[in-house]
C-alpha cells in the first residue's frame, strides 16, 4: 500500500512540474525564434525536445540530487543565444536576407557558440571534481537578483516588441493571460478546490491559444522541421569552423562563455538555496556542480541549450509528493510527449501568445525582494532607507539595467565587482572593528552612583578595541589607521585579542606597530585575552613587549582602566577607602535608633585577601555590608576556573538574597582584598523583623532599589547595539544581580 502510495505522489509531482514548467520548456522556440528570426526554428525545436528529455536524464545518471529538477531558464538561454548572435555576426559573412543573421551566420553561430558551450560546461565540471561548489555560495545573492531582472526586461521588451508590430488582437491576447494568470485564476481557485492543482499559467497558455487562434489572423504556418533530424546536432556542425578567423571567435566568445558558466552555475545555486531554505534539503553543491556540468556538456555536443536547476519545477514537483528520480522521470517523459504533440501548433504560436509568454516568464524571473522594495519606494516615496539592505537594492537595480542595455556579460562581471566592492567596504570597517568607549564597555565591578557618574562623565578617556578573526595584510593597512582615530582625550586603552583566530606577518607587524605608537604616545595600554587566542605568534610577540599591562580578559582590563581614569579624576575614587557601616547603602534612610538597632544584631568579620565570605551551594548566611576591601562574585568552580560576574566595594553590600529568600548561595564571593565588613544573619534579621519592622521595611526597600539601580545599568549598556560586549555584560549581569546570593 505505501508503496502504491509512493508511486501515484511521484507520478503527481512530475505532473505538477510538466504543467507549471511547460511555458519554460518551449523557452528555446520563444527566444529563438524572436531574436534570431525564423529561420532558427528548426534547431530551436531540437534543442527544445533534447533539452526537456535527454539532459534530466543525463543529469540523474550523473547523480544529480533528485529533487533538483533540470530544465531551460531564461538568463542562461538568453546569455547562450547571445553569445550565438555574437560569433555568428563576427564570422565575416553577411546578412542579405533582412535577417539578424544569414544561414550562414546562423550555422557558424550555433557551432562556435555550442563548442564555447561546452567548454564553460566543462569548466563546471572541473570545479565540482575539485570540489569548489562550496566558494559559488558565496556569490551574493543581489547578483543573481539582478541578472534575473535584467533577463527579465529583456523579455518586456520582446512582448513589447511582439505588441507593437502587431495587430490590436495581439496585446489583448497578450493582456488577458497576464491578468488571467496573475489575478483572475487564484480566486477561481480560492473559490473552486478541484481547480487548485491546475497551474495558472499552462491555464494562461491554453486560453492564450484559444483567444489567438481565433482573433488574431491565421499566422503563417512553417514548414515543419524534423524532429529527429540529426543535422542539429552541433558535433557535426563544428568542422565547419575550420574555415573561419577561430582566434577572432575565440576572443569575442570567451567573455561569453565565462559568462554563461557563471549564469548556470547561479541558476542552478539559485534552485538549491529554494530548496534548502523551503523544505529543509542538504544539497551537496561540489556533486551538483558535476551533474551540471557533465549533462551540459552533453547537451553542448547534441545541439541542446543550458539546462540548469528550475526552482519552479523542484517546488511544484516537491509541494505535490515528488522525491525520488521517479518524479524527474515521469516530468521529462510527458514534457517530451507534449512537445512532439504539440509541435506542429508550436511553430505556428499566434503573436499574442508569443508576447504573453514572454510576460509571464518575466514576472516568474523577477525577483520578489526586488519587487518588494520597488513598491515600497512608490508608496513611500523614498528612494532611501537605513540598513545594508538599501546597498543591496541598488546593486541589484544597476545589475538589472546594465543586463538589459549593457548585456549579461557585462551585468554578471559588473555585479561580482560591485558586490566585492561593498564586501570589501563593509570589511575594511568590521574586520578589525572600531574604537568603543566606556559608554558602550564596561567592567563587571559594581560602581557607586557617583562613580558610575564620574566614569560616564569621562568615558572616553579610555578607548576600547575588540580584534577579531584573522589580522592579515588584508586588514594590516586598516588596524594602523586606528591610531589616528583614537580620540584625543584618551589616557588609556584596552586592546582585546581573545578572538583573534590567527596572524600574518602583515598584520602582526600591523598589531605590534599600533600597540607602539600608543606606548609612545604616553597612554597605558592594556591588552587582553592572550592566552585565549587561538595564535602563538601573537602570544610570544606581544607577551614581552615592554610598558604594555596584561589582563587575562576585557572585563578586568576595563577594571584597571576604570580604576585609573577615577584616581585621575578631579572626584577621587572612593572604591577602595573605608565607608563607615552607618554609611551603607543598604542602611540608606533609616535614623539613627534604627541603625543602632541593626549595628547591636549583627557582627563584624575580616576576610583574608583570597578566602570567601560564601560560597556556591552553601546555605545562606544573612547580607555581608562591605567596610574596607573589594569582593568578587564569582561563578563555576571557585578552586579552578570561574568567570566574575560583579565586584564590590566599600559602602555596599553582598549576599542580599538570602535576607529574602534564605536559599542556597548560586555563586562564590571571595575577597580580592584584606575584607573587613559586617554580617546580618538570620537570627538578626528576624529579631529586627520582630523588633523593628519599620527598618526591615526599608533595608528591603534599599535592596530593591539597588537591584532596580543596576538592572538600568545593565540595561543602559545591552541597548548599545554596536558593542557585541555590553549585551553579554548585561546578560550576565541581569542574571547575577537576581540570583546570585
């Protein structure tokens, strides 16, 4: 039962696919017929009936992915029939009959353009066996975006070209299956179910012939090639080439072919990432790069035309039950038979079909994106908007126009470039980053209100710069520029290397150049993440460098910074002095019975430099009020590795969730200093309950608005969106103020 299951949902996805593809299959005859003229009927019939039969078939045995399935699109057929026109015109012969080109052009055009065929369908084979399919995923979208809407205006102007030499009757047919297929049919199917599989546009095709036939005036019928007439096949055609300038050919073909092999490549890249992104495949792009290559050159020899990875037909083929090569099968099966069935009609299509075709390919070639941002500009009025996205829109336009006036060739050479151009912008920005300050880094150390005022006050007297990646002569240039760019202001710098992956000579030299300059300038740098970096080259070099202070990470860099630029400070820091406990933040607002009360319940404690006052997991003691030292909380194992959440000083205080919850402690508080503070335990903090409700009352108010006071800090910092830091600052924080003590 599952498998007859299998089969009919095959056998229904390659039906799906025949009917929604079919308009592309016929592709050849529409094109060929409407740039070379006539007379290139006959071949164009064969390439049509080769390519939508023997080449999916080549492409499975070379196993090719089977929900990938192949067939002719527009910009790869566009680019080979130019580079057709462009050997064929530069043979030498000439043209006597009114014709693009003359028989003869148009035999030395398809022989030089199929042997320059072949040869881009091999070099896409070499690059799938030397599996590089993986760098033709970098190629940015906006350039297959852009070629798309390039060949897709070529096709508005042939429709155009079709309706304007014709009769009334031919835009009316035109107009009617564009709005039939694109308006008037989906909410036939939204009404009627059973109407839902029927594609709109072989629905648009059919009605399109019935409406031609019998307004527009009979066309002319052609005498009707052979099908199997083995004069196409292009191997044969190619001695013919012996008698022609073959190094002029070569010359004005060769940017072509190029050409055409990147078109394929990104149709066929184009379909993967549909599929991929769609249904959740994994596609191996160096196996498909083989299959691409191999049926192509197959199809070059024979007389076909570029078969590459259709996203209509995969989608169609997938959506209806389609997996396996059974599908590819059944589609190219009856694509073939509806060819040979209706070829006599296809060499007689009324204008306005032809030009309705060409309609509806070009909205299927128009990239939705592209479309989108078009509609938002008219409606907006806005030519404009913030974001890399905006970049991307006008590559994609000038791709487009230049496609359409220029060429493709022009329009692919011309879009890689621009899209390297913006990569490269973008990274001589991004690869080494920018300088940040304090207003977008800080340390972990918790700060009195004061501090925190001071510090944001001089924030950018410190200058913060987090390399990533790899320093190489790429970005070498761009690192000894941030020297310059350093505000004056300054009198220190953190230089963070913990994710830098590797270095060059170039860049290293680069590193060790800046962090010189700024020794020299008198400025006290810090550089951190040494001995997290993946690179030993930067370890040794800059590990012995002489006037450069080393933290083992940014967060305690930005500690030693913070601490100079307060000792500087015209408001001396008070982090490290003694804070009389009456002083306490925790005690803030109660009078002075109140705070004789709490003083008589508790009891002093001194801490060694090095010991905890808690630790993780230990049962909760009371709130410790800090009079002298600095205590860390730290999380992980305290005996071998942790990570700081916070730090404390005088006049604060720790472990004020266990006053309110009296859980069990979530992280270790050790003293970074000789400690002398003041514990309120248990039993003091339910006497002072007992005894003095209205102090209880407002130490848990003065804990609330402490945590409120640096939540807001940690919030102030995560909403800087540019500093990568802040945001895990601010996590931590947020987390460690609510449960760590």
């Amino acid at each position: 039962m599952n498998n007859k299951s299998n089969i009919r949902t095959e056998v229904q996805g390659g039906i799906e696919s025949t009917l929604l593809g079919f308009a592309t299959s016929i592709g050849p005859i529409l094109l060929f017929v409407g740039i070379l003229g006539a007379q290139s009927l006959a071949p164009a019939l064969w390439a049509t009936l080769l390519t939508a039969t023997v080449i999916p078939a080549i492409w499975l045995l070379l196993n090719g992915h089977a929900a990938i399935l192949p067939g002719t699109r527009a910009a790869s057929l566009t680019a080979y029939i130019g580079l057709v026109l462009q050997v064929g015109l530069a043979s030498g012969e000439s043209s006597a009959t009114g014709a693009v080109l003359s028989p003869q052009q148009l035999l030395v055009g398809l022989a030089g353009g199929s042997l320059m065929y072949a040869a881009a369908s091999g070099l896409i084979l070499v690059l799938g066996l030397l599996k590089l399919g993986n760098a033709f995923k970098m190629i940015p979208s906006t350039v297959t975006a852009g070629i798309s809407n390039g060949t897709a205006l070529l096709l508005v102007w042939m429709a155009l070209k079709q309706m304007t030499h014709g009769t009334l009757a031919v835009s009316l047919t035109a107009m009617c299956m564009l709005l039939l297929c694109y308006w008037l049919w989906p909410k036939v199917q939204t009404r009627v179910k059973a109407l839902q599989h029927m594609p709109a546009v072989m629905v648009a095709f059919l009605f399109g012939l019935a409406m031609g036939f019998n307004v527009e005036p009979a066309a002319q019928a052609h005498a009707a090639p052979v099908l199997y007439d083995l004069t196409w096949i292009t191997i044969r055609m190619w001695p013919t080439l012996l008698d022609q300038p073959l190094g002029h050919l070569l010359v004005v073909g060769l940017p072509g072919a190029i050409t055409l092999a990147v078109v394929m490549v990104l149709e066929s890249f184009t379909a993967n990432n549909v599929m991929e992104t769609r249904f959740g495949l994994r596609i191996d792009a160096n196996r498909q790069l083989v299959a691409l290559g191999g049926a192509n050159v197959v199809s070059a020899v024979l007389g076909g035309v570029p078969c590459t990875g259709s996203p209509i037909r995969c989608v169609a083929s997938w959506s209806a039950g389609g997996r396996g090569a059974q599908a590819a099968l059944v589609s190219l099966v009856l694509t073939g038979v509806l060819i040979v069935v209706l070829g006599s009609w296809l060499l007689v299509l009324p204008g306005g079909v032809v030009a309705g075709l060409f309609l509806l390919q070009a909205k299927l070639m128009t990239d939705p994106a592209f479309t989108k941002r078009m509609a938002e500009m008219v409606r907006t009025r806005r030519l404009h908007r913030e974001g890399a996205g905006d970049l991307g829109f006008w590559i994609t336009m000038i791709i487009s126009l230049v496609g359409f006036l220029g060429g493709l060739v022009w329009a692919c050479f011309m879009g890689i470039g621009l899209s390297a151009l913006a990569v490269l912008r973008r990274v001589s920005k991004n690869l080494t980053a920018q300088w940040a300050y304090l207003n977008h880094y800080r340390s972990r150390r918790v700060r009195s209100a004061g501090e925190s005022n001071n510090l944001a006050r001089l924030a950018h007297r410190v200058g913060v710069l987090r390399l990533t990646g790899h320093l190489f002569f790429g970005n070498s240039t761009r690192l000894t520029q941030m020297v310059d760019e350093l505000r004056e202001e300054s009198v220190a710098v953190v230089i963070d290397v913990s994710q830098v992956h590797d270095v060059d000579p170039s860049g290293l030299n680069a590193l060790i150049w800046v962090v010189r300059t700024l020794v020299d300038r008198r400025l006290t740098v810090v550089v951190t993440g040494l001995r997290r970096t993946d690179s030993p080259e930067l370890r040794q070099s800059l590990g012995s460098m002489i006037g450069v202070e080393q933290r083992i990470d940014l967060d305690h860099g930005l500690e030693m910074c913070e601490e100079l630029v307060l000792q500087n400070s015209t408001v001396m820091a008070l982090s490290l002095q003694s804070v009389p406990l009456e002083k306490n933040c925790l005690l803030q607002g109660l009078d002075e019975s109140d705070v004789t009360a709490v003083l008589l319940l508790g009891e002093h404690r001194e801490v060694p430099k090095g010991d905890a006052l808690f630790r993780r997991d230990m049962p909760a003691d009371g709130v410790w009020l800090l009079v002298d030292g600095a205590v860390s909380i730290l999380t992980g194992d305290y005996e071998s590795s942790f990570s700081r959440l916070a730090t404390f000083g005088p006049g604060q205080f720790v472990g004020e969730m266990g006053y309110i919850d009296g859980k069990t402690r979530s992280a270790t508080a050790r003293a970074d200093t000789p400690v002398r503070a003041f514990l309120l335990d248990e039993v003091a903090v339910a006497a002072l309950i007992e005894r003095q409700p209205n102090a209880a009352l407002m130490i848990t108010r003065n804990i609330a608005r402490e945590l409120s006071q640096r939540v807001r800090t940690a919030s102030a910092l995560m909403a800087d969106e540019t500093t990568e830091n802040s945001t895990e600052w601010a996590n931590s924080s947020l987390s460690s103020f609510s449960r760590f003590t």
